[in-house]
C-alpha cells in the first residue's frame, strides 16, 4: 500500500522526530500490537479478573502497571475491491477499518452500488476502511437521518471485539490506551484530594482517578455541551462508579463557580490536532494548524494554573506530537506561569529536555502521545 502524506504533516512529524519522520508516520498506518484495556479496580483486582475473562479471551497483565492488562496481536485482512463504494467521513471509515458498521450519520454517498449488495467503505479519496454489506436502497439515503446503512463484514484490522465480552457488559474492564492509563498514574490521585478534569468526555480517564480514589476524592469534571456530559454519565454509569460534580461549562469560565486555587490536582487533557491517531487509513486529512492548537492549549492551562493551590500538580496530555501543542505549551508554563516542571515517573516514552514524555508510535508500539507534569509554587 501506498500513502501520500501532505507536506504539512511531514513537517510536523519531522520537527518531532528528525530523520526517521517517515517511518514514524508509517507506522501510525497499523495498530499497536498489543490492545490495551484497563481493569476497573473499583469493582474487581486484576488477578481475579484475568482468570475471569480466560475463559473468553486471551489477555496478559502489563509489566508495569498493576491495572492494565493487554491483548496481544491483530490480523490484517486482505481486502477486495468490489468497485461499489460508499464513502464515508474520515471518522467513520476509520471506525470501520477496525470493526464498527457504519451508520447513516458518517456518510457522503453512495457510488454504484445497490441494496444487499456487498460494497466497499471508503473515505473520501477512496481509501478502503472495509468490506460491509449495504443494508439500505441507495435513493433513500437522502431521507433517512439515523440507522445503519454498512453492515460491517470485514474490516482492514480485525481486532478482538471487546464489546462482546461479558467484562466489558458488566462493566470490569474499560479500552484505553496506554499512554492515556499512564497520564492518570502520573496525576496520582489520592483520597481526600480535591482533583479537576478540565476536559473530561467520554470519561475514560475520569473513570481511572474515581477508581484509584475509591470514590473518596472530590473531583470536579468538565466539559462543554450536554452531550459530552451524557456521555461521562454513561462511561461512569456502565463501570458502576459514584458520579463526580459533573459541569457543563467552558472550562476556562469555571472560576465563577469555584474561585481561585481550589484544586490539589488538575488533569487537562484537552481536543488537539490528534496527529497520533492509529491505525491511519489515509493521510489525506483535514490540514490542521497545531499553531492554533498551542494558543488554545495555554489558554487553557493559564486558568488550570489559577485553580491550582499553591503546591498544586497538573498533568498536561495530547494525543498529537506537533511542538506548538508539546513543547510551546511546556515551556509557557515554566517560562510565563513559572511552574516547576515534575519528573516522569514512568519514563515509558522518551523524556525529552528531562520532563517531557513522547511516546513514539514507531519505537513505543503506542498512539502518538505527550506527558508533562508540572507543580504551581
Ligand atoms: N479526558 C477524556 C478525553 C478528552 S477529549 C478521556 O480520557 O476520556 C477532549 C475533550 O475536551 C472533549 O470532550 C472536548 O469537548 C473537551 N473540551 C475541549 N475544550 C474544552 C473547554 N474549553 N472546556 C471544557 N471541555 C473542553
């Protein structure tokens, strides 16, 4: 297979990782090799559920951390052309490539093809996601708002189908990441604590510091619409887990409610460019302007400086690599709010200028991923 990557992500990469920019960007064309899922410790320890979930599945505990364990492999099928297409958002042609169907929402059109015929899901510059079976007549497309429209039959990664799993139904295990479990064990949050998530939907990483705080702690989680607040509730109430105070709101204009320097703990973990996205079925994406990524970024961590106490902890993460949403951001903090920069505890990834975490997709086997963690003194 060959990609076309547009200059302005070669140059982004390329800041970042020098010389082996695009073997890097490559391999954001395939899965990590081990799927990583995180048991919810609020309701079940580690052990007791990996001799639970054996029988269903094959799954190692992480070497590292207690409360992540890790399926290992992922097979990629051979996909045909069947010249039937319908194309869809980048989003949800990615979504197809690694198993979900497709629904009427993600879709552009319909190309050539018929009801109960099988068809290609394909993004815009007919990249192939997956090979699916279209459910619907092609004239009715205009008149339907929701449904499903691909049945999905065979996506370009077959990864194990967790949401099948009765873990998973009963709430004992959540997919995450595993730079996204680890930026939680670098907030290491504690009971009596009181913690703000600046950027808190769907709730994954939420759900980890309600874990590990056993519901003792008073968190604060943010977000701003609605929807994004019904989604935490449903992440939350799937894991069977006590709800925080919940607030829709720009977190920016919280300071109304809570004033200054009332949290011992802030993750800010907010919407970036989400250049280390994987697995990438095209890289022919919307430009994204990291410089505009890094203003809101500080932005942003200027009003977490604010709601620190004194002696307070941020742990600051993006899904992305450019230097704008990275670096520039790390050393506004240092440089104009004068936070001491925190050593890593799990130096994972590779610490750069000694405090901040790159996860490497090509080296690390992760998604594209920055830590830092910084004190207000
Ligand atoms: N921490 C989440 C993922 C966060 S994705 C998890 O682990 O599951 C980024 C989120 O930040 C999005 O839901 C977005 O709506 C929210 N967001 C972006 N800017 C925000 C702002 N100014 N105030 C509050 N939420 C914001």
């Amino acid at each position: 297979m060959k990609y076309t990557i547009p200059e302005w992500l070669k140059k982004i990469f390329q800041e970042t990782f020098g010389s082996d920019f695009e073997e890097v960007l490559l391999s954001l064309t395939r899965p990590p090799k081990r799927y990583y899922l995180r048991v919810n410790t609020f309701k079940i320890n580690t052990k007791e559920l990996i001799k639970r979930i054996q029988e269903e599945i094959k799954v190692k505990q992480d070497e590292i951390i207690e409360e992540a364990i890790y399926i290992e492999g992922y097979e990629e099928n051979e996909l045909t052309n069947h010249y039937r297409y319908v194309v869809a958002k980048l989003d949800a042609a990615e979504s197809t490539a690694v198993g979900a169907d497709l629904y009427r929402a993600g879709v552009l059109s319909i190309k050539n093809a018929n009801k109960n015929d099988l068809v290609n899901i394909v993004t815009q510059d007919y990249a192939i996601a997956s090979e699916g079976v279209l459910v619907i007549e092609p004239k009715d497309l205009n008149n339907i708002q929701r449904g499903l429209v691909v049945k999905n039959i065979k996506p370009k990664f077959k990864l194990p189908s967790i949401r099948s799993l009765k873990a998973f139904n009963e709430g004992l295990i959540y997919p995450q990441t595993y730079p996204s479990i680890l930026t939680v064990k670098e907030l290491e949050p504690k009971e009596n604590e009181t913690i703000l998530d600046m950027c808190a939907a769907p709730g994954g990483k939420l759900s980890h510091i309600i874990s590990l705080t056993k519901g003792k702690a008073k968190i604060i989680a943010v977000d701003k619409s609605n929807n994004k607040i019904r989604k935490i509730k449903e992440t939350l109430q799937t894991l069977g887990l006590p709800l925080p105070i919940l607030i829709k709101n720009d977190a920016r204009n919280i300071g109304e409610i809570f004033g200054s320097e009332f949290a011992d703990k802030i993750l800010l973990d907010p919407s970036c460019s989400d250049l280390g996205l994987r697995p990438r079925i095209t890289f022919n994406i919307p430009e994204k302007d990291p410089k505009i990524y890094g203003k809101y970024h500080k932005s942003l961590i200027r009003k977490a400086y604010e709601y620190l106490k004194k002696g307070g902890i941020l742990v600051y993460s993006v899904c992305t690599v450019s230097k704008e949403e990275t670096f520039d951001v790390f050393n506004y903090a240092v440089e104009e709010l004068k936070m001491e920069p925190l050593e890593i505890n799990y130096k994972i990834g590779d610490v750069k200028n000694n405090y901040i975490e790159i996860f490497n997709p090509l080296i690390h086997d992760t998604v594209g991923y920055v830590i830092f963690k910084l004190r207000k003194v």
